[in-house]
C-alpha cells in the first residue's frame, strides 16, 4: 500500500509532462501519472496486489511498473479498446526479467578505490614508441642503425684503424690496445648491464623518465663475454657491474661466473642501490663478486622517498648490513651530496665509519642530461672537508672535557675539581686547536688511478672519501674504459663520442676488428674533460643509461 501511494504522489507531480498517444514508450515512462496507475488496476492484466503486501502465498512480493504496448492500439493487429493510448502500465513482480521500465530509483554502485600508480604520474612517465610506426628493420638486431651518441660509424673508425696500422706497422693489441696518446694505460672496464631500475633518484634520471632501449638492441651475455675477454686480454684487470640497477638482470649470478674464470681478471665489483641486494648476495659471492659499492644519498627514510622517487630505505640498510656481516671490507657508499637536499647529512655519514669498516664516498654533483644541474646545488669537495673537520673537532673537544672530567673526579675533592675543569677548558681550547684540527683527518695515500682522496678519522674502523670530478679533476691518472647497455664504448665520463661495438659485432667484425676499433677510439680520448660549465651545456646521456 505504502509502494501505491509513492508512485501516487509522484505520478500527479509529472502530470503535465504526459504523452497520450505516441509509437514508442514516452521519455517520463520511469514515472507514471495516477491515472496510469488506476488504469493498471482495473484493466485486467494481472491481479493488483492486496493493501498488506502479500501475495495470495501470504509471502511478500515486490511489485514495479512496466509499460506495455497494448493490443490494439495502431500498429497491433486487435485495436478492441475503449482507451486510445497505445501504452499501458502493467503491474509485475519485480523478478519478471522483462521488467525493463521500472519506477524503482536505480541504486548507485559504490565508486571502486583503483590505487594510484607511480606510472599514472606525469613526471614518471616514460615515453613509449608506437609500435605501428616501426619500420621492418626494427625487427632485426643486426640492422639496427647506431644510435646518435656514436661518434664514428664503426666502420669508418676501422678503416682508420687498419691505414694508420699500416702507416706505422704497429700491431694494435696486447696493452696498446688500453693505452692513449698521454700514456695512460687502462686497467679498469666498467659494464653496464641494463638500462632498468627499480629507484628514480633525481641526479641519475630525469623526472620525465626515458626511452629505454629495445632488448634487442642491448648487449646480449655472449656478446659481453666476447668484449670483456678482448679487453682482459689486453690488460684489463677490474670489471664492475653497473647499470641501471645491474641486480635486476636475471643471469647475473652466470655472468658473474664466467667472469671469475677469465685468466687476468683479479677483481670483480658491482654498484648497485641495494633494494634486491641482499637476497642475492650469498649467490653472488660465491660466482666471484669480491667488491661492493652501494649508492645511499640519505640516512633518513622520508627523505630516501623524495629523492629516489621510491620507498626501500629499509631495504638498502638490510643490505649493507648483510655485506659487512659476509665479510666485505670495506663496503663503498657512494653519496651525491646536493645543497639544500642532503647536505645537512655528512656528519651522520662520518659516524657510519666509526665501528665500521665502511668506506664513505662523497660525490660532487655533477651535471648529465635531464637532472636539471647547477651549480648552486654543488657543494664542493674542500667545503664538504672543513664542515667535517669543524664538526669533529668540535665533538673532540668535547669528549676531552668529558675524558678530563671523568679523571679529576676520581682524584681531586669536588672543589679542586671545578677549578681544574675551568683552567683546562682555557687552556686547551687556546693551546691545542691548531693541532687537534690537522689531525682529525690523516690524509691517505690514494692508489694509482683513484679517482677519490681518501682520509681517516683516527680510532674510526672505516675512512671517508671526497670524489672531486668538478672542482679537482683527477683526469691524469685515469684508468677507466665504460661498455653501456646497448653496447657503445664510451672513453670518457663527461665526453659525448661513442662508438657502436654491438654494431661491429653484429656486423661481422673479427676479434682482431675490435681490437682495432676499441684503440682507435681510446686513442681518441682527450687529455683531459671540460669544465663543470661546458659540461653541463654539452649533451651528453642520462646518468642512468652511461652505468653509475
């Protein structure tokens, strides 16, 4: 009863609005009119339902509106009907299936909570390439042209090559192979196994992320092997495995292993984030890795968020933690500092070296493309020394007094204490400062072709670093040759030519080609990189795809 008299009131509100002839249900038939609504109860078609709501089972039944075409009317067969509106209301129990005009409001589905995604945000997006507008060369790795940042087309720098062989009828292998112009010899081959990672930390990608290369076109494991042979044969004794994030290759473990057995090969290291670390650190020890740098730019976990775009700050702990315990000594943390970001944090870092045997890295910020550098964020290495040497200082002046204080209490009676702990406080704070301050960090010799200068905080289990490529070049004595992910060599950090070494291979090249090929192209190397200013006006690569 209390359903008939709803759609009572609701009918006469929509009175004006009613159609009385039409071919087609009118647009208000989800709201009838009262005289519909008696028209439904005398006209026969089905029962009305009684004032209780029951059915003639004595169970409750629910009951809606439907429009029916009635026969008769024009476009029916029977028009026997003293109504002359061809739609008609029908009452029906609402499980009828062909109730499909009811006056039943529609009950609103609860909005479903979707989780936002990283990649749902503009600044993490990545461009992606419409497949539909690759051409079929795409299809084949071999066919593949080099990419922009090669200098030379490796064919060209093997002509080159074999002429000025000949002209000199030199041999080009063995050490020749990895020594320049300026008769640095190179030892040290870092290798860049993907362009993928798991953090998106500011300095190292930009904030719009990038177009990584096609799998096809990255060096596959056989293909690194073969390089990595050629240049172990000619002298190279350390490989480190970047990236990218170098623990996010699936056949890392097997590359390592065949690594460990290249006669030559002495030392096997790898710069990684840490978030996977320490789950397959145990594996990675035994195939050969015998050293570890893991980049950490911040102590303090809300702000590891910020800066990598990512949470695992957790994870990275747990992985340091694990090196230490495995026997790593020492464990490298390479720290960029930025002013105005972390560089609040140096002291803390410093503390880390205290029972440790960690060796803390702080690294200049430098400029590469997309990570917006400048040069007011930069903290250089000499300010980054006297903010540390500042800060112990003040905290050894400070364990004295405690030290003195300590030691006068158990000799002296509390009078001659206070006495003696003011005549020493004036005394060594005038005395003493000089030389407390030059000797809070003894200088280390570096070894050769160290690109860092290296110190210890006396009775500190690890020693700190400052790695100084923008205000204190270290361009003389380098000794390091960088294979990338997609197979380019590049000779120099801050420089933009490259040549394709994927492409000579997929190419036919022989051994003896690439040999050729990669001196030529260490030949080429300058004597020295620009400055911090024209580096940042020069393009050049994405951190991330050059291999940390």
């Amino acid at each position: 009863m209390l359903q008939m008299r709803s759609l009572e009131r609701l009918a006469i509100s929509l009175r004006a609005f009613r159609q009385s002839a039409s071919c087609s249900p009118p647009s208000w038939a989800a709201a009838p009119c009262a005289s519909d609504i008696r028209g439904v109860q005398s006209d026969g078609d089905i029962g009305a339902p009684s004032s209780s709501g029951r059915d003639a089972g004595g169970t409750h039944q629910n009951w809606t509106l439907t429009w029916a075409l009635r026969q008769g009317s024009p476009g029916t067969a029977n028009s026997n009907t003293q109504d002359d509106r061809p739609w008609f209301l029908r009452l029906e129990p609402s499980t009828a299936r062909h109730a499909h005009f009811s006056t039943a409001a529609p009950v609103p589905k609860p909005r479903r909570q979707t989780r936002l995604r990283i990649e749902d945000v503009p600044m993490f997006q990545i461009e992606r390439k419409d497949s539909s507008k690759r051409d079929s060369s795409n299809r084949d790795p071999k066919l593949q042209p080099s990419p922009s940042h090669a200098g030379l087309d490796w064919r060209e720098m093997l002509a080159r090559a074999r002429a000025s062989q000949e002209a000199e009828s030199t041999v080009q292998g063995g050490p020749a192979m990895v020594t320049d112009t300026f008769s640095r010899v190179h030892t040290y081959l870092r290798i860049s196994l993907t362009e993928k990672c798991n953090l998106r930390c500011q300095y190292c990608m930009p904030a719009e992320g990038i177009a990584l290369t096609p799998n096809q076109r990255l060096l596959t494991t056989q293909e690194i092997m073969r390089l990595t042979r050629l240049f172990v044969e000619a002298g190279i004794n350390k490989v480190r495995l970047t990236g990218g994030e170098p623990t996010l290759r699936p056949d890392l473990v097997d590359l390592c292993h065949q690594l460990k057995v290249l006669p030559g090969l002495e030392t096997i290291a790898i710069t990684t984030n840490g978030i996977t670390l320490s789950r397959n650190l145990p594996a990675l020890q035994e195939a050969g890795l015998s050293a570890i740098n893991i980049s950490l730019d911040t102590l303090r976990p809300e702000r590891f968020e910020v800066m990598s775009r990512r949470p695992g700050h957790d994870k990275v702990m747990r992985s340091i933690d694990k090196a230490l315990s495995m026997g790593y000594n020492p464990v490298k943390l390479n720290v960029v500092v930025m002013r105005g970001v972390n560089d609040d944090e140096l002291n803390d870092f410093v503390a880390l070296t205290r029972d440790h045997p960690i060796n803390v890295r702080f690294i200049e910020y430098m400029p590469f493309d997309g990570n917006v550098w400048s040069d007011k964020k930069m903290v250089p290495y000499r300010e980054m020394m006297a903010r540390v040497r500042e800060a112990l200082q003040q905290q050894h002046q400070l364990d004295q007094r405690q030290q003195q204080q300590q030691q006068q209490q158990q000799e002296l009676s509390p009078v001659e204490t206070a006495a003696s702990n003011s005549h020493q406080s004036s005394s060594s704070s005038s005395s003493s400062s000089c030389s407390e301050h030059n000797q809070l960090l003894e200088r280390l010799a570096d070894p050769n072709g160290e690109v860092a200068k290296n110190f210890r905080v006396p009775g500190h289990a690890g020693i700190i670093s400052f790695v100084t490529s923008m205000t204190s070049h270290f361009c003389g004595e380098c000794n390091r040759l960088r294979l990338m992910a997609d197979g380019n060599l590049k000779v120099c950090l801050f420089g933009a030519s490259e040549v394709s070494l994927r492409d000579a291979m997929r190419g036919g090249a022989t051994d003896e080609d690439l040999r050729l090929i990669i001196g030529a192209a260490v030949r080429r190397k300058k004597a020295k990189h620009a400055g911090m200013f024209e580096i940042a006006a020069t393009q050049n690569r994405p951190m991330i795809t050059i291999g940390g």
